[in-house]
C-alpha cells in the first residue's frame, strides 16, 4: 500500500522569504510524485511532478521541489513566497503504472504581507 | 490538456435520496477516477471509472452506494445512493491526460455535496 505524510497542518511565512512544505512517501515500486494546489472554491491545480530524472523538479508558479529517495521526502519550495501563495497545498503519490493519486493531509501556506 | 466539467457544480438533497454527478472531458481520456474530500480533510480514491466494464472501487467504497456509469471515453457518471449527513463532501472528476512524460492528472472543479 502506498501512504503519503504530510507533517503540517499550516505553514506560515512572511512575503519574501523562502517556503517549505514537507511532504514524505512509502511506496513499494518507484514512485510517481506530485504537488497540487488548491484555492478556496475552486479545484485543485497541477503545479509539478518527479517521475524520473533530475532530483530538483520545477513547476508551475515559481514552485519546485526536490526528491530525495534516501529520506522518502518530496518538499515542495519556493525562493521568495508571495501572499498570493496562500492556499491548500497536496502533495500526492502513485506507484508505477496505477495513475490513481493517494493524496496526503494537506498544508495549508499562509503567507502573510 | 483536459478540460473536465462537472455538474452540478453544488446541491443540497434529503436523507434517503440519490445524486447523480455528471463528468464531461473535452478528449478521450482512458482513465478516469472519482475522489471525495469530505470538510477539512485530503481526497479518497472513491473508484476508476472503466470503460466498457464495472468500476473498480477501493477500500470501504461499493456498487450499491456508489453506482458508477462509464459509457464511453469521455463522459462518466457517479450516483450517491441512499444519501446521509454523512455523505456531505466534495465529489471530484479526474482524467489522467497526456503522454509518457507530459502525463498529468487533471481535475473537475467538483460538485459540493450537502445532504440535511
């Protein structure tokens, strides 16, 4: 079975600085790794995705994240958060081939002017 | 790119009765899920919709409550039987669309589900 950790519940940053949103995985194949956000009364948007290749991955919105098979981890990052940033923040992980998404907690990024 | 439309996109219903939710995807897509997101809490695979056959339903979900219709590769619906309070979520349409490395997971807007 695959599980994804999403260790907080919200994440507060001021406008400017830097932002981390932790995200930990167990699959038993390779893993397919995603972010998704999620603004109030709308739908969830792709912002990125590791399959294979380069560890840095970089998405939509200034948003990266970096994959780490040693610690299981899958951070999403930004250099210089935006107050516009605030939202509901998934990260989500399938094994090879399955392509349904099991979707973490969530973190909800406050970034505050 | 998919463009996925939902309906309705909202509904209030009675204890007892069932909601049919559509999902429309402007492309063929081979697969197609529903998920769930109940009030403050992360997304459920609720099933894959498969075309031609029965669905596949994961873990604590069944047929006789969650009906699901998928009649070709495009369209697909999912009927919340017999609703309780307890079925208040946000129900959610997905396709994976795009090939090898470009393959996304692309999302409905969702239909908000109150049952009183």
């Amino acid at each position: 079975a695959q599980s994804v950790a999403q260790p907080e519940d919200q994440v507060n940053v001021a406008e400017g600085n830097p932002l981390t949103v932790k995200c930990t995985y167990s699959v038993s194949g390779n893993p397919y790794l995603f972010w998704y956000v999620q603004y109030p009364n709308r739908g969830l948007q792709f912002l990125l995705k590791y399959i294979t290749g380069d560890n840095l991955v970089k998405g939509s919105y200034g948003f990266e994240a970096e994959f780490n098979k040693s610690q299981t981890s899958f951070h999403l990052k930004k250099p210089s958060a935006l107050v516009s940033d605030s939202a509901l923040y998934f990260c989500a992980v399938s094994d090879t081939g399955r392509r349904a998404l099991t979707f973490g907690s969530g973190t909800r990024l406050q970034v505050q002017p | 790119s998919a463009v996925i439309s939902q309906k309705p996109s909202r509904d209030i219903c009675q204890r007892g009765t069932s909601l049919t939710i559509q999902c429309q995807v402007d492309s063929q897509v081979t697969m197609m899920f529903w998920y769930r997101q109940q009030p403050g809490q992360s997304l459920t695979l609720i099933a894959t919709a498969n075309q031609g056959s029965e669905a596949t339903y994961e873990s604590g979900f069944v047929i006789d409550k969650f009906p699901i219709s998928r009649p070709n590769l495009t369209f697909s619906t999912l009927t919340v039987s017999n609703m309780s309070p307890e079925d208040s979520s946000i129900y959610l349409c997905s396709v994976v669309n795009g090939g090898a490395e470009n393959e996304k997971l692309f999302f409905g807007s969702g239909t908000q589900l109150s049952v009183l």
